[in-house]
C-alpha cells in the first residue's frame, strides 16, 4: 500500500500544507503555552485545593463516588457516539476530506492520522481530568500512590475505549447511532444501580479502580487492557465504512462553522448543527382553537419535528432540575457547583424551545401579521417553555427531594427556570452583534476588542451564571429569592424590550 502512487501524492500533500503551516503552528504552541501557565495552572491549583477541602471531599471520597463515576462515564460513551454524527475523530479540512472521499484507497490509510491525532487529544483531556481528581484525593490522604497511578492508567485505556466510540458513532447511521447511544445510557444508569452491575461494563471496570486507600482491582485493570486490545482491532473496519459523503458534509459544516466563529457570529455557527425535521412533516400545526392554544400546539409540532432535540431539551431540564434543587442536600461551600451547572443546563435546553422566541424578535420589526402585538406575541411563545419548566425541571427537582433536598429548595428551582425564559427572551433579541465592537482598542495589555466581543456573546450565559450562583448563596433567604426573581425578570425583559425598541 507504501507503493501506491495515489497515497504517495497524497502524503506529498500533506507535508506541502504541513510546511506551509508550521509558522502558523509555532505560533499556536507558544500561545498554548503561555496561556497554560499564566491562566492554565492557577486554575488547576485551585481545582486540586477546592476538591481536596473537606466539604467536597465528603463527596468525593465517599463510598458512591464510583457508581456516580460510572454512571457519568457510560453517558460519556453514549455522548461521544452521538457527537461522532456530528463531528467524528476522523476529520479533515474539506479540501483534503474531497481528496480521500474521492479516491480508491482504504480509509484505514488515509483516515488513520486524523483519527489518532484526535484519540489523543481526548486522552490527553480525560487524563487531565483524572490528574487532577488524583491529586486533590492524595492531598487528602484519601489514595495511595499506587491506586492513583492505577487509575491514571486506566483513564488512558478508558480514554482509547471512548476514542473508539467516538469513531463508532462517526461510522453509523443517525437512526443507529441513536439507538447505540441510547442503549449505552440505559446500560450506564442501569448498571449504576444495580449492585454489583459495575462490574458488567468497562465503564464500570474503570470506576472500581477509583483512587482509595485499599488495593487497586487488578482484575478490572485486567479486563479493561484486553477491552482495549480487542476493541482496537474494531479501528481498521469503522475507518473503511466511514461513507465520503458524510466525511464530506462533516468537514464542509465545521468548516463552515469555523468562519462563522471567526467573525463572532455564534449564532450562525449554533445554526450549522442544527438537525434537520426528520419526522412529523404531515402533522397539522395549525388548529381552530384559542389563540394560546393554536401557539403552543405549533411551537409543540415545531419542537416534535427534531424529536432528538426536544428528547435532549426534556433530559437537560430534568437534570437542571435535579442540579439546582439540590443545592439544599450539598454543603453550603459547594452549594454553587450544582447551581451553576444547572443554570446553565437550564439555559441551553431551554434553546431548543425558544424557536418562537426568534420569530417573534424577527417578525417584531414588520407590521404585525398575526393581530396582535410584540408583546402578546413573545407571551403566547413562552406557554411551550414555561410547560416544559414545570414538568420536566418540577420533575427533576422532586426527584432531588428523595435525596435530601427541601420542597422550598424545589420550588425554587422551578421559579429559577421560568427567569431563565426571560433570559431566553432577551437573547432572541439581541441581533447582529454592532459593528463598533469589532473596532480595535489598543492597550498596554494589547487589542482588548476580543473582550467586548466575548463579553455580547456570552452576556446571557454570564447573566444565568451569576444569578445561579446568588441562588445558591447562603447569605439570602428563600423568602427573599422569591422576591428577588421576579423583579430580576422584569429587568430583563424592559432589556428585551429596549432591543427591540432599537431594532425598529
């Protein structure tokens, strides 16, 4: 195959771009350098001492502490599967996608280098990770040596196990793809809570070698080196039935997504991923019925033509609701952890019923088509996401209750969620980011431009960030949360309201 003048060329073209871009890559090396020990190791140092204090070493050393590891690890199995439809580790630019999806050659040689540059960025990060959680259970004298050492390894093996469903979802079907990922989930919650399931899957193999005091599980360590090993010889086979079409389509969206990043139109590049109507295409959106009705019944037929979208929006809010409900049954110096990831949860679930919200602020501009103004109708398209708060996030916050978190803490929670709508209002009518923003502004520090920019982007998630973290601090009151909420939300939608006034 070495001799094969079609893959010779295309080595040759490889070196060429590669030669081309090495100024390009020293640049981004020192870049990654400085911005791991200026921004980098402070916050890993803060990490490893913020695990290793006793509140959340309660947590992290405590005897569940594998089976949550396990259940979280399964879901990032079936996660990866998922996101190899979109995004696969055997990627090119769309250039050099054309070329091997258009010629004889296997893909195991062609496609062989992009996949194992992308295994080992992911190795790298799950090992990271896992670095860090060793190291805060060692300062705690909650490990040995030798068990982290054990785990470390074991996250690297884990790592090449997930790297390989990475490329198992790259090379199926959506529908099947779904279904994979969907049968890992239910086998990853599943075997959590069954005892003794952790030692039915590698996932669960990987967990029994948490970092402890006792001796590591070397028949888990065992089992999980002859997963990998055998698994690997699966690699050669999923490389060779990755379609040229799809390698096609995935490279020309992230490439497409990758100019839309560039110039600060996130949107555009959110837009990019957004999954085609599948199903539902006869369904009646529109029906004779009170106008409340009529709205919410087309945001819901909407939201069912994506059902992959809606099924993810209602898991997400039934874990925000699980999240922020239990920032009552956490140490108080924790307490914002599952807040803030809530929060966030919360906001970017909420997205995908938020449709109605962009057409509302798109439609606020022209006359009004639907007899009745801006207002009413941003009101009439929130009856879909406040129904979804109420179910799914009251839902996910009951189910916190059972673990010790307090029904003033469930209702809190709930009330959180139908603000962050509010905040999904705002963010529907922000529009195109202005133009001012993207003018230099020199500093001794360098062009702080880039700041303002992130800053409009990301303005609603900070918002949601910082109000979940006021929701979870001690120092106010229920009583006066409720209060606050409210008043919070009315702000936010006279912005909303401002943003519009601005667009007309």
């Amino acid at each position: 195959m070495a001799s094969d003048p079609t893959l010779r060329r295309l080595q040759q073209l490889r070196r060429d771009r590669q030669a081309q871009s090495e100024s390009e890559l020293t640049y981004v090396i020192y870049v990654s350098v400085l911005l791991l020990l200026i921004v980098g190791v402070p916050i890993i140092r803060m990490a490893v001492l913020g695990l290793a204090s006793p509140d959340v070493m309660a947590l992290v050393a405590s005897p569940t502490a594998p089976v949550v590891l396990s259940a979280i690890t399964g879901l990032l199995f079936a996660g990866l599967v998922v996101v190899g439809r979109t995004r696969g580790p055997a990627l090119m630019d769309p250039f050099r996608s054309n070329v091997v999806a258009s010629n004889h050659l296997p893909r195991r040689h062609t496609l062989r280098r992009p996949f194992l540059i992308s295994a080992s960025q992911l190795v790298v990060a799950l090992t990271a990770v896992a670095l860090i959680l060793a190291s805060a259970l060692t300062m705690a004298g909650a490990a040995t040596a030798l068990s982290v050492i054990v785990f470390v390894a074991a996250t690297v093996l884990l790592g090449i196990l997930a790297s390989i469903a990475w490329l198992l979802g790259q090379s199926l079907s959506t529908r099947t793809s779904q279904r994979v990922a969907a049968a890992l989930a239910v086998a990853s919650l599943g075997m959590a809570t069954i005892p003794g399931g952790l030692a039915a899957t590698p996932w669960g193999w990987f967990a029994l070698l948490y970092p402890s005091s006792a001796l590591p599980a070397w028949p888990a360590f065992v089992a999980l080196v002859v997963m990998v090993i055998v698994a690997a010889f699966a690699i050669p086979r999923l490389l060779d039935s990755i379609r040229g079409a799809e390698l096609r389509a995935q490279a020309q969206r992230w490439s497409s997504a990758a100019t839309f990043s560039a110039t600060a139109d996130l949107a555009g590049a959110f837009a990019e991923f957004r999954s085609l109507p599948t199903v539902g295409r006869r369904w009646r959106a529109v029906r004779n019925a009170p106008v409340p009705v009529v709205m919410f019944v087309r945001d819901l037929v909407g939201s069912l033509r994506s059902p992959e979208r809606a099924i993810v929006a209602a898991l997400s809010l039934l874990a925000a609701g699980v999240l922020l409900a239990s920032t009552s049954a956490v140490p108080a110096t924790v307490a914002w952890v599952p807040a803030l990831l809530g929060g966030i949860i919360a906001f970017l679930a909420l997205g995908v019923w938020s449709d109605g919200f962009r057409h509302a602020s798109d439609t606020a501009v022209a006359v009004p088509v639907y007899g009745f103004g801006v207002a009413n109708e941003f009101a009439l398209h929130a009856v879909l996401p406040a129904v979804g708060v109420i179910v799914f996030v009251g839902s996910g916050a009951l189910a916190a209750s059972a673990t010790g978190a307090s029904l003033l803490s469930v209702a809190l929670a709930v009330v959180f969620a139908l603000f962050v709508i509010t905040v999904r209002m705002m963010h529907a009518t922000k529009g195109q980011m202005p133009i001012e923003l993207l003018a230099p502004i020199p500093t001794a520090a360098g062009d702080l431009s880039g700041v303002l920019i992130v800053l409009w982007q990301a303005d609603a998630v900070l918002l949601v960030s910082v109000a979940s973290i006021v929701l979870a601090s001690s120092w106010l009151s229920a009583p006066l949360l409720f209060a606050m909420l409210p008043i919070a939300s009315t702000i936010v939608l006279w912005l909303a309201s401002r943003n519009i006034a601005a667009a007309r």
